[in-house]
C-alpha cells in the first residue's frame, strides 16, 4: 500500500469486531485506522485527512449522532454508520445529521465494500463530488443547462420538481431523508410538510418513469426517504 491508497477511519469500541472489520478493509485493498472512541476519532480527521469514516453509533464516550454532528460543523468527510441500532428514527436522525449511508448489524463483506465503493467513486467523480451531468438508463439530467431527457426527449419540469430532482442527483444512488429534501427545495419552515413530496414525487414519477406504479429511477425508502437509482446503487 502507498500514501495514495485511500485510508479509511474506523470508529467502532467492539474489540473483536474492530479488527475483524479491519482486517478486511486491509484485505480489500485499503488502508485503516482504526479508534474506539468519538474523540480520538474526531481528532484523526483532523490531523489524518482520511477518506471515509465507518461510525459506529454506540461508544464509550459520545453517542455517534454527536460525533456526525460535531464532523459536519466542519468537514464533508463521506460517513457510513454501521450500527445494530435498526429502528427507522435512528436511521432518519443519521442521515439527516449528515451521515452519507447507513448499514444496520449484521451485514456482508460485500454489501460493506459495494457502500464503500460506491461513496467514494461518488465524491470521486468531480470537486465536492457532484457530477453536472448524471446518467442512467434512459434518464439524463444536465444540472448547469437544467435539462432532463428521457429515452432521448427533452421533459419539461417545473422549477420545483426541478429543484427536487437535482438533490437526488447530487446524492445519487443514497437514500436522501424527507426532511434534508423538503428543507433544501421548500425550504426549514416546511421540515414537517411530508405531504409536498408526495406529490411532486408523484408528478416526477409520472414524468420520468415508464410505469410510475412501478419506478425504476426514483425509489421510496419506506419511512425515511427517497434514492435516485444508479448503476451502482447499493
């Protein structure tokens, strides 16, 4: 391995699980660094600069929402938690803390590396991660012309629905929480108005899918939000 092989940071105070967990990661090809508490986790991305952060939510001194909260005051480092916590509010409160992907104990070696692959080629893909023409299927959307082409046609979409497409892209393939979206399109005073995202993302659907009943592109996350497909979605 060499300085240029991406180091990912591991925050988990499980002993046996921490360097079984990291021993994979080695075994995949990546460098780990490897902590058991918030702190000393929050203090490595400071001074190691590392590429992706496995959290784990329950730790000695911090729970893990505090040390995403805490992260994003300064940093976009991409997060997954990997966490036995499994109930939907847990979920919700790490995504809309910041948290980029959420695993629940237990999980494979290969649904963990397809996450962690699929992260960083995200934020890999152009500076702050965002691609400014994104593609799959037959949906195309040119965020800076804001245009969308299904199947090769040009669909008209209201600045709204617009709006509300454009955040899914820029975190395509993750689930985005009802919340960040109706705070980022609505805007803070609509966070509790989950009615409006019903139906925009109905008139997407309708728009955009060839079997609205049945969507391809745009997918429910029951209880907790909504993922844009991509060809490498988890």
């Amino acid at each position: 391995m060499t300085e240029q092989t991406p180091l990912l940071l591991l925050i988990e105070d499980d002993p046996p699980f921490r360097s079984l967990l990291a021993t994979t990661l080695e075994g995949q090809g990546y460098r780990v660094l490897a902590t058991d508490t918030g702190r000393e986790g929050l203090l490595a991305v400071r001074n190691r600069s590392p590429a992706l952060l496995l959290l784990d939510l329950g730790l000695p001194d911090m729970d893990g929402q505090d040390v995403i909260c805490r992260l994003r005051k300064s940093s976009e480092l991409p997060v997954i938690v990997l966490s036995a916590r499994h109930q939907e509010s847990d979920v919700t409160q790490a995504l809309d803390n910041g948290a980029d992907d959420y695993l629940t104990k237990p999980f494979s070696n290969a649904e963990l590396m397809a996450r962690i692959n699929a992260l960083l080629r995200r934020v890999a893909k152009l500076p702050g991660g965002v691609q400014e023409v994104f593609q799959v299927g037959g949906l195309k959307v040119e965020l800076t012309k804001r245009r969308v082409f299904t199947d090769g046609c040009e669909v008209h979409l209201t600045p709204l629905e617009f709006s509300l497409l454009s955040v899914l892209v820029r975190h395509a393939g993750f689930v985005v929480t009802h919340r960040h979206l109706l705070e980022k399109v609505w805007g803070a005073s609509y966070v509790e108005h989950s009615h409006y995202l019903r139906i925009y993302m109905g008139q997407l659907r309708h728009k955009l899918e060839a079997d609205p009943a049945r969507p391809r592109y745009l997918l429910t996350e029951a209880g907790i939000g909504y993922r844009l497909f991509t060809d490498d979605t988890p």
